[in-house]
C-alpha cells in the first residue's frame, strides 16, 4: 500500500493502490476560515511566553515571569479503557488548559525527563559550588615556594548558611501584693542567635578546612569541624587528618572506630602503610545478636526484684487455694469464674469523670482465720470458705447500724466508737472521689482470683474492689457496684491495699509475691530460655541447682514447678521453661509468673524438707518482711532468673541507636563478615540494618551486628591511640598489625566498684589472600547439571588479638577503688523552706490533749487554735544598703538581736570545709507564737465543752492550754525504700535574751 498526496488550494486528491484494484479518490476541502488580525497588538522586544500545560513543548523559564496562582493544580489521572494517562491543570473543577492524553510508554518517557531535569538542577545548585562566585574572593599568597607545600598559592573560602540575631525587651509585671513595688515590675533583655554555617575552605589543592556547625544542635556530634592535608601519590606523608576523625580497620576482631576527635596521620613507605592515631574516643560499640532474624538479648533478674504494688489477690482464699490450682498445668483446678469487677484507687489524677466516694474495709468477704479485727460483731457468720459479702458479719454490721458512712464526711465521726481497736489506715480506708480503673489499665485472671495493674501504685494509694463469681453454679458477690448505690453515696468495696501496706497486716500476703519482669516485650516462645540460678559460694559462679541434699541432683527449675511439662505440654519434664501462655508467662509485657506462691521460701523449705539444709538456702525474709529490708539480708539474697529471649522475626534488625556514624556498622554471619550493601544495607540515620540475603535467614546462621553509635550524653573522657601497620605484597594479598589502646579518666579520684577507669591495650594481626582459580572451575563444570556463570575463587583471611587490661594511673598504680567511702551515708532533706509549710490541723489520736479533733463539719474544731507565724528574714535587713528600711539600718541592736541576725555554718559546724564562692550563712526558719491571740479559723466565742472562751479584748482566756501548729509534705512517701531513719532539729533557745539567763 502507497499514497501520495498533493495539496492545492481547494482540492486534495489522494491515490490509493492495491495489488489486485488501484483506484483513486477525490476529496474536496473548504477553504479555512480566518479571523480579522487585530491591528492593536503591540508586539514586545523580549516576550512573555504563556504557559501552555502541554508537556511535549520546553517551557522557558525566568525569574520574570510569574508563577502559577495556588489555585491552579496539576493533576494526572488514569483511564483503564483507553489505557492511558490524562494530564489536567485544573482550577477548581474547571480545567485551565487542554487536557493531554499519553501512553504509558509516553508518561514514564515524561517522568524519566522530569527527574533527570530535577537531578542535574539539584546538583548545579547544591554540589556547583565551584563554578559559581564566592562571597569572599580567592586570596594569593605572596610567599614563595608556598605552592610547593600546598599544590598552590590559592586560598579559596566558601561559607554557605545563615546567622540569625534577634533582639528584644522582656517586660512582666506581677501584681503579687507580698512583693515589694519595685519587685513587681521586672525588665529582662532577649538575645537569640540562630547561626548554621556550613564553610569549606582550601589552601592549594592539598590543604582543606570543613566546619559544619549549627547553634540548635541538640547533641555535640552534629557540629563537626575537620582540617585536611592530603599528599601525592609520590609522597611520604599521604594525609594529615585532625577534628573529626575515623580509625576504620578491616577486621572483626579490632573493628576501629568512627567517632573520633583527635589527629590521624597517614604515611606510605612503599607497599607499607602506617596509620597513627591520637584522639577522644565520641561513641560506644555494642554487639546485637540475631539468629534466623530474631533479634536475641539477655535477661537477669534477682529474686529480690519482683514486682511489688502491682499484683494482687481479690481475697485470701485464692491466695490459699493457688498452689493446689497449679498444681497440674496446663490444667488449673478452679471452679471460679469471676464474671465482673471494679478496681477503685486513689485519684492521682485531675479527672473525676468516672470517679466515687468508697469506704473500703479489710475483713469484708473473709473467712475466720483470715479475719484481722476482733470486734465480736466482725466474727464469721457464713458457711464455705469462699469469699462473698455475708460470709462474717461486718458488711451487714455496716448497712444496717452505720449507715451514716454513705456520707463520706461523716465516716470518721460515725466509725469513731469502735476506736480504738478499729482505725483508719489499718482497717478501713475512706476515700473521696477515688478512680475507677478502666479495663486497659488492668489484667484479670478469672480462674485464679489476681488482678495485674498496668502501673504500679504509690506507697500512699488505697486499692479497693469488688467483684462477682461463679462457683458451682451459684452466684458470690463481694462489695458494692457502682450501678448499684447512687451517687453520692459512698461504696463499700472490699480493701486489698491501704496506706499502711506493712507485714504485720493480712493485706500484706494479698500482694504477689512471685511475679517477675524481664523487660521484655511480645516474647516468642521460639528461643526462650530460663533458668534459675543459685549463687554458689564455694564456686563462685552461678549454678542451676542446690548443692547439697536430695535436690541436688534436680535442677531448681523442675524444683520450682517451672518444669513439669515437655514442649507438646505432656507430663514429661524436659529440662526446659514451661511456656504456658497467661499462666507461667505474659508474652505481651515479659513477665514470668512462679506456679507456687513463694518460690524462694516456704514452698522451697517444703521440697527439700530437711530444716538443717533449708536454713541455709531458704530464703523467707523475702515474703515475711518489706522488699528493701530482704535486699540487706546478703547471705540468703543468691537466687536469680536468667536466660535469653527473642523479639519477632523478620529482616530488619534495630540498633536501638540513632545517627549512626556512616561505615561504623559491621555484619558477621557464622564468623564470617558480611558486605553492605550485597548481603545487607544500613539506614544510618534510624539505626536499622536489613538483611537482604534471604539464604541468611532461611538457614537460620546466628548473625552478629557491631556497631558504634555517638553517645547523646557523655561527661566520662576516653583516649584512643593507637597505630596500624598494613603491607600490601599485591593485590591479592596483604598482612597488617594493629596496636590501640583505649584510656578512661574518672569523673573523681574516688570510684566504685564496677566503675573502675580502664586503660586497656589490644594487639592484632591480620592477613587476605584472594585469588581466581581456573581449577576449581573446571572441577566444577565436570560434576553433571553443574555450570559455572564465573570464575571461581579463592578467598583466605586471618585474625588474632590479644587484650592487655589495665586501670588508669588516676586511681593510682595498684588501682584503688571504694565499697564505701560514707561520704554519702547521710542525704540531708532541707525541711526548713517556708513557703513549703501550711497551717496545721487538728492533731488527731490524743483526744486527752485534743478532743475536739474528732469533730467533723463543727466550728469548734479549731477554738483552741492560737496564732503562729513562720518567717525567714531576708539578709537584706542585715547589709545596710540603700534597699535596707531607715529604721532598721539606725538600729544596731536589732540588728545584732539573736531573733534577727544571721547565723553561719562555721556557727553549728566548726569543723566543716566551706566551699569558695558558696555564701556559708544558713537560711533560718522562725517561728512566732502567741498564745492569747486566736488563730486562723478560731471562731470561739465563750467557753464550751472543748475551749475555756475569751475575754472582754477577744484574748484566749487559759493560754497554756491552746495549740499552733504548722505541717508540710515529705515528697519521699516510702520512707524504709528512701532509707530516712531520723530528723533532726537546730533549735535557739528562745529565752537566750532573758535577763539573768545562762
């Protein structure tokens, strides 16, 4: 097939022919219609050209020409009919331009040209640095023969960044009517930089200075600074390095580092190489194992680390009944199910949404053996010992004749008669607008009877609940539902923890004590280990067994019930952790749960049952005594849970560091060193490394990870020097020395034990060899369906190191570290801040000295209170400047007065060393008392049955017999875990004016 075509005026007549019938055909075409040209059309010198939207035509660019409007967008959608791509400038739903179709061979044509566009654009303004003019012109040196040190006597120096300086006037007026006029006006200067700077600056072609520097670093190791001198090839001196600098070796056993800050010098003599180093050391290494894309860590826990405040059991029957329940996992023998609960504590917390006035008490639901009071109406009057509201008598005894409780205000008048044997704190706990939890904040075990907190609650919060059960088919309830008493009535719950949470109470045992967290997060059951250990004294190491008696041939974790079972769950121990879901452990939050109630005492006296050997492993001051008096108790605190665990599998594999220094990162599969970016890549900036070789994981080849991170925070100096030696004999071959020495200067001259400063040294030396072998490729290429793509090779590579420890010479020659110095025995709490203190209220339990302190919603709660004033009085009365008041500067003897002076610590402390630059005068708290004058809220206005009244002037009439008082917060609420054992006072004698006092 063929056509011409000829084009005249009017006609155009086409011919077409074909092999078996040529003919032809005539077409007649109008001619096109045309538009008067408008004659008022100026055309420009240099034009503007309109933008066209269509992507085929170049667009010529200049800044003169304006931008599109924002509300012009660009989009491209995709017609799957057509099987094409549609460009559209649109405004709004309207479109702007001609819409323009494209093929997909089209489109990726036009997105192809677009970033290539992109790509050289970005890297003409970023990197073109070169061919652009300087802010500061290229200096010559007049100097001769510079230019054969430098390559040249050019300076060149670029600065690229900015540097922001802002200035301003504070101005705050508090209108605070204790301070003083001229105080409450305060005037204060703002000053900011903003300065990032980026300068690289060269002397010739060999010398070449770089400082990156940013005021709003968050971390030291993001400014950098960096001079350079780098030789030729025919040179000795191949590179001078000095600021930030990197040893990078190619051995896994002396891996170098990348976080330095020193000087490096590079030198060549012939096929040797010497590379020296002296600097800081910036980063820290760590290691990460991994096997089968499971990342692996270890975990070791002491037997005095459970989790204390954070498990409890609803009552003491499930605690009597738990070890008989576990007693056959993965079975556990309970009838219970508890189908509801409610778990109040105290609000902690500005939210009061979902919150209550409860009275809790700790007898409700209890059986007589576990009853604490002995108030004969609290006795059991139920039958079973299982827990419900009527099993004794005192939630009955509450309802029906103190029913004033409903009123939170009331609790402490109406609860009063059955004092003293019955007191807040110990047997009851009133709490207003306490919370209710939410059930994420908690875990319920239905069978068992114990509630998991997700936080561990404060020495000073109260936990109460109540809660409904089956058993055998019949309903338990024990304490109130919120639905079922109307607001704002108080709730009586059930009390599992108090205010007074000590070992003498039964509340005590409601707390579990056998419950541990490794600190670890969805734990697979895949390469989990545990074991328990014992600290052997003998040995000195860690054993998984009790040396002595019938047990020692059985291993403590078969001993502690963990176990029991084989992996399929079958009656069968095999040496292994019972991993038993919700029951031994919680994968989700790494917590492992002893299938016996004390694991370390008393269940462990009953195994070995012979009393002469317990005594000396048992360890029951563990669960007779608070957590922090157990820890003291040295010679029986040698049982710990140790093992591994892995995190989910998969290729990636986090570094739990961020910013990375670039090359630091090493990969080792089997002892073998992998390459980046062929077996594996690094996202340096998130601390992530991905393996990319799927046989790695597929084989299950445990893999190591070593890397050095900068660290974010570091007060602790390390020296690193050290030198590498590397001869190359060809290519293929090379042997290298290694000597480094890493040197710690101590924070002080006294250090702990475990902190000692290090100043080790460590030796290498390594060897390569790699060579083609036609060889092993044609043995290969005859085994049959075997060919060979490449050539084969043959690749050698040798270590070995050696490590000399050593201490540094600042803790003197034969190293001297301290157990305890007792410079920090005694923690001194400064009590003595006044605005910390607040009027005191009515001393409560001596009704002989304060009887109305049982009052409640009555004014004469306060008639005996007497006026008390505490002060500090400020040194600026004592320095007679112009700020000091006139009559107090023209009165020496006030001034001098005992009640005003200022008292130094030379004064109480002769013998203690003052600090240069500390003032050594001692902020001293006054108190005022006036025994005759009435005091805050002291409404009395003649005598009654708790004050003696007044006199006719409004005095206090029997002084002697009124109070004042002043009290305060301790921010420690634990005082045994805190270690306070005293306080002690400094007190002026307040007669010392006196006449005729001695």
């Amino acid at each position: 097939m063929f056509w011409s075509v000829s084009s005249p005026v009017l006609t155009r007549t086409t011919y077409l022919s074909y092999p078996e019938k040529p003919y032809s055909l005539s077409l007649e075409v109008l001619q096109q219609d045309t538009t008067r040209k408008d004659t008022t059309v100026v055309d420009l010198r240099f034009p503007f050209n309109d933008y066209s939207g269509n992507p085929y035509i170049r667009e010529v660019q200049s800044e003169l020409y304006l931008k599109l409007p924002s509300n012009i967008s660009s989009v491209v959608t995709y017609d799957p009919e057509k099987n094409e791509y549609i460009l559209q400038d649109k405004i709004g739903d309207l479109n702007y331009r001609t819409p323009v179709h494209m093929t997909l061979e089209e489109y990726k044509k036009h997105i192809f040209e677009q970033s290539v566009r992109k790509y050289w654009q970005e890297r003409a303004s970023g990197e073109g640095t070169d061919y652009r003019s300087s802010i500061l012109p290229k200096l010559q040196f007049g100097i001769e023969g510079i230019d054969k040190v430098f390559g040249s006597n050019t300076i060149n120096v670029i600065p690229q960044g900015s540097a922001e300086l802002i200035f301003g006037v504070n101005i705050s007026r508090i209108d605070n009517p204790s301070l003083s006029e001229r105080l409450r006006k305060v005037a204060t200067f703002d000053f900011q930089e903003k300065i990032q700077m980026n300068v690289t600056g060269t002397i010739g072609d060999k010398m070449r200075l770089g400082v990156n520097y940013n005021t709003e670093a968050t971390f030291d190791f993001e400014n950098k600074t960096k001079l350079e001198y780098s030789g030729k090839e025919d040179e000795i001196i191949k590179k001078i390095e000095a600021g930030n600098v990197t040893l990078p070796l190619s051995g896994s056993l002396i891996t170098g580092s990348q976080s330095l800050f020193g000087l490096k010098t590079e030198l060549q003599f012939g096929k040797l190489t010497v590379t020296n180093v002296f600097s800081q050391q910036k980063g820290e290494t760590s290691v990460i194992d991994v096997k089968g894309g499971a990342q692996l860590s270890e975990f070791e826990v002491n037997s005095d680390e459970y989790e204390a405040n954070k498990h409890f059991f609803l009552s003491h029957y499930f605690r009597d009944t738990y070890n008989t329940a576990m007693k056959n996992l993965p079975v556990i023998n309970s009838g219970v199910n508890i189908e509801r609960i409610e778990i109040w504590v105290t609000n902690k917390s500005n939210n009061f949404e979902d919150s209550r006035n409860i009275v809790a008490f700790l007898d409700v639901a209890e059986s007589q053996k576990n009853i604490y009071n002995t108030i004969p109406a609290f006795a059991q009057t139920g039958t079973g010992p299982y827990p419900y509201n009527d099993l004794n008598g005192i939630y009955q005894e509450m309802v029906n004749n103190y029913q004033e409780i409903r009123n939170i205000n009331q609790v402490t008048n109406t609860l009063a008669p059955l004092s003293p044997g019955f007191t807040i704190g110990q047997d009851y706990e009133k709490i207003e607008n306490a919370r209710k939890l939410t059930p994420r904040e908690f875990k319920l075990n239905k069978q068992l009877g114990y509630i998991s907190i997700n936080s561990a609650l404060n020495a000073d919060q109260v936990l109460a609940v109540a809660y409904e059960y089956t058993l055998n088919g019949k309903v338990y309830r024990v304490g109130e539902f919120s639905a079922e008493v109307g607001a704002p009535n108080s709730l009586i719950l059930k009390l599992i923890k108090g205010t007074n949470l000590t070992p003498r109470l039964p509340s005590w045992d409601l707390m579990m004590k056998n419950v541990y967290a490794l600190g670890a997060y969805q734990v697979e059951k895949q390469d989990f280990e545990l074991n328990v250990l014992y600290q052997d004294d003998k040995t000195g190491n860690a054993i998984n067994y009790l040396p002595e008696g019938k047990l020692s041939d059985q291993i403590l974790l078969h001993v502690l019930n963990l176990d029991n079972l084989n992996s399929q769950l079958e009656p069968s121990p095999d040496g292994k952790f019972d991993f038993i879901t919700g029951i031994t452990i919680l994968p989700e939050s790494g917590r492992i749960i002893f299938p016996v109630l004390e694991p370390f005492g008393r269940d462990l006296r009953q195994r070995i049952g012979n009393d002469a050997i317990a005594e000396k492993y048992v360890f029951e001051e563990l669960y007779d005594s608070t957590q922090v008096k157990a820890r003291q108790m040295a010679e029986k605190n040698k049982f710990k849970i140790a093992g591994t665990y892995s995190s989910s599998s998969s290729s990636e594999i986090q570094l739990n560091a961020l910013n990375v220094p670039q090359g630091s990162v090493k990969v080792t599969a089997g002892g073998i060193q992998l390459q980046e970016n062929v077996d594996y890549t690094v996202d340096y900036n998130l601390g992530r490394v991905k393996i990319i070789n799927d046989g790695l994981l597929e084989s299950q080849t445990p893999i190591r990870v070593s890397l050095e991170s900068n660290q974010l925070f570091s007060i602790q100096t390390k020296t690193l020097l050290g030198t590498h030696l590397d001869y190359r004999f060809s290519e293929d071959f090379n042997i290298g020395a290694t000597m480094l020495n890493l040197t710690e200067r101590p924070l002080t001259q006294k250090v702990s034990i475990g902190d000692e400063p290090i100043s080790n040294t460590i030796l290498g030396v390594n060897a390569s060899y790699h060579t083609e072998s036609q060889f092993l490729t044609s043995v290969i290429d005859k085994i049959p369906f075997l060919e060979t793509k490449v050539p084969s090779s043959i690749t050698f590579t040798g270590e070995f190191a050696h490590l000399i420890p050593g201490h540094s010479r600042a803790i003197e020659k034969q190293g001297i570290s301290y157990i305890d110095d007792f410079e920090g025995s005694e923690i001194p709490l400064d009590l003595k801040s006044m605005n910390a203190w607040v009027l005191a209220s009515t001393p409560q339990g001596q009704n002989a000295l304060f009887p109305e302190a049982i009052l409640n919603n009555n004014l004469a709660y306060g008639y005996n209170r007497a006026k008390l004033a505490w002060y500090v009085i400020d040194p600026l009365f004592l320095r007679n400047t112009s700020t000091t008041p006139n009559h107090i500067k023209s009165n020496p003897d006030l001034q001098s007065s005992h009640y005003v002076r200022e008292v130094f610590e030379k004064e109480i402390f002769p013998y203690k060393e003052s600090i240069t630059g500390i003032p050594t005068n001692l902020a001293v708290l006054n108190l005022a008392f006036y025994p005759n004058a009435k005091g805050p809220y002291n409404y009395d206005l003649g005598a009654s049955a708790f004050s003696a009244g007044i006199d006719s002037e409004g005095k206090l009439l029997y002084p002697g017999l009124r109070w004042g008082g002043i009290m305060r917060e301790v921010p420690t609420n634990d005082f045994e875990a805190a270690n306070i054992q005293f306080i002690e006072f400094w007190l002026m004698d307040p007669y010392v004016e006196n006449e005729g006092h001695s």
